[in-house]
C-alpha cells in the first residue's frame, strides 16, 4: 500500500519552496515511489502554535520552518538558529534522538541541508537537482555578487523567486514544487502558467523600487523604511541595499491580513566588522531567524507596536555601529 506525505514548508520563500521540492524528490526515489504528496504553506505568525489539523492522516514533514513536537511530524528538516517555539520543544527534539529529523543552523540554505543529509545519511544522490540547490543556497544565503544582480532578476532562478515571494496562488507553488523536481528553472520559468503572472509581478517589482525609494531612508548605517501602507508584503529584500550601498543593516516594516512583520537585514555587500546577531536580537521581540537576516512577526492591528520596535531596533544597531 502507498504512503501518504503531507509536506509542510516555509512559504513565499525560495528555500521553502526549494526545500519541499529536495525532499519530496527523495522521499519518491528512496522512500515510496507511489507515494501520493501534498503540500501546505507555513508563515510565521504572532504567537504560533502547530493545531493538529496542519498534520495529514499518514506521515508529515516540515521543511525550513520551525519544530514541531507533535507526534504526527516523522520528518523535520530546518537550519534556522530560532528553530524552535519554545526550550520544551527544544528539549523534545533533543531527547527524542530520531533518525528522521535534523537540524543544522551553519547551512545557509535548508535545500543545501536536505540534499546533504539525504546523500550522506541515506545514500540519495540527486545530481540533476544540483542546479536547484546551487540557487537556493546562493539566494536564501545572499551569496549575490552584487545588489544589482540580486534586483535586477536577470536569471532564471531570480525571476521565479518573485513568483515564489510574490504570487499569492498556492496552486502555482505546488505545481512549481512538483516541477522542481525533474526539470530545469528554465523550463519551469518557460511554462505559460509561471511566465504570464512573472510578467505581472516583475512589473510591480519595478513599481515597488519606486515606492522604496520614497519611503526609505538611511542614517548612520542603518536603513529605515516603513512599507504598511502599500501591498508591498512580498517587496525584494535586497532593494535596500540597492538603494543605499554604503548601509550596512537594514530595518523595515510591512503588513499583510495575517500579521504586521518587521523585517531585520545585514548588507551581504558591506557586513559589519563585528556581526551583531539578529535572530538574538529578533527573538528579544518575539522573532528570530539567521544572525545576519531575521524577523519578527504581530499581529495585524499591532502595527504601531511594530513600528515602535524597528525604531528601537534601529537604534540599537546605530549604537553598535558607532562603537
């Protein structure tokens, strides 16, 4: 009898996406070719927790995001320092020694992590994924060589990240993370049912630098901007840095129906000489993250809240910044 796999990944995120794609491929080579897969977006939202009605009836897998300790999740696969919810889920997850869930905050990407475990751990190679997880790596890790290659969407890889980020069809993800998995990003980007909302979106894309430059500002190395008032949940987070290459942190707020998301970012094209980490300073909010992008989300009507942190936020990185 087939198994059933319900996957559940970091939503409107390459590496999400990317993630769900990696694994799924594995599961279908070395754990059930017949194997019938779903797939269900997850977003961070303000005061999370996992209700059992995200799990499926057979076996369930969470990929990029945080932990889980329901007894329903048999895979996890995350390489986020803030991993997990709360140190009760933490110490489930290390007390439970399973051989099915990993967790790994020096990989830059989680598709990057899955591809290794699943090769040295499971004796899974998938070389024609390497181009897959070659981009993941170098867009969820920010390994652009410049601001401009990084907003300018001149790839194939960048501009399916704006649909991934952008698009609010769940159906179009999954059928991309099915294609994902046995085709080129090219190919994927070529198909009609990706090319015609790209158009789209890569028009407002370009709109969207525009409003960055009207509302964005930057002082003492730290950009500020404040994007709630516009549909702009899904904006490039590399604009910034476009706009202000001498920044080195970034400090923006957006909002969408499902939270207000202050948004935490260093400058890859000119780091500070000291790190400050992020997701400790995210997760002092609510938040977290890497130690050089991060986040914290609240709820829709807690916008001024939101604001009234990033300004702190920005002070903060000012301050360390000035030492």
């Amino acid at each position: 009898m087939s198994k059933s796999l319900r996957v559940l990944y970091h939503d409107h995120c390459f590496d999400g996406v990317s993630s769900a794609a990696v694994f799924s491929r594995f599961y279908k080579d070395k754990i059930d070719p017949s194997a019938t897969i779903e797939y269900q977006g997850l977003t961070h939202k303000a005061g999370q927790q996992f209700s059992d009605d995200l799990f499926g009836a057979g076996e369930n897998a969470i990929v990029d995001f945080k932990y889980s300790p329901s007894s329903q999740l048999t895979w996890w696969f995350d390489h986020h320092e803030s991993a997990f919810l709360s140190t009760a889920d933490e110490a489930h997850f290390r007390s439970e020694h399973s051989a099915q869930k990993f967790h790994d905050p020096d990989f830059r990407s989680c598709t990057k992590y899955i591809a290794t475990v699943v090769r040295d751990v499971f004796q899974c190679s998938m070389p024609d994924l390497d181009e897959l997880v070659h981009w993941a790596d170098i867009i969820d890790g920010a390994q652009f060589p410049s601001a401009q290659s990084a907003v300018e969407l001149k790839e194939p890889a960048m501009r399916l990240m704006l649909v991934i980020e952008a698009a609010h069809d769940s159906g179009l993800i999954h059928k991309i993370i099915r294609d994902m998995q046995h085709r080129t990003l090219a190919q994927i980007l070529e198909d009609p049912q990706v090319h015609t909302p790209f158009e789209t979106l890569f028009k407002r894309h370009l709109e969207s630098i525009d409003i960055m430059r009207g509302v964005t500002g930057c002082k003492d190395g730290v950009i500020e901007f404040d994007v709630s008032a516009y549909d702009l949940d899904g904006y490039n987070k590399f604009i910034p840095y476009y706009l202000f290459p001498e920044s080195v942190y970034s400090v923006g707020v957006s909002r969408s129906p499902s939270r207000s998301k202050i948004s935490v970012g260093t400058n890859p094209w000119n780091p500070p000489k000291h790190q400050y980490n992020l997701a400790k300073l995210c997760a002092q909010y609510g938040g977290g993250g890497h130690a050089v992008v991060a986040a914290i989300s609240m709820k829709t009507d807690e916008l001024s809240n939101a604001r009234s942190a990033a300004r702190e936020i920005a002070q903060k990185l000012q301050n360390d910044l000035r030492q």
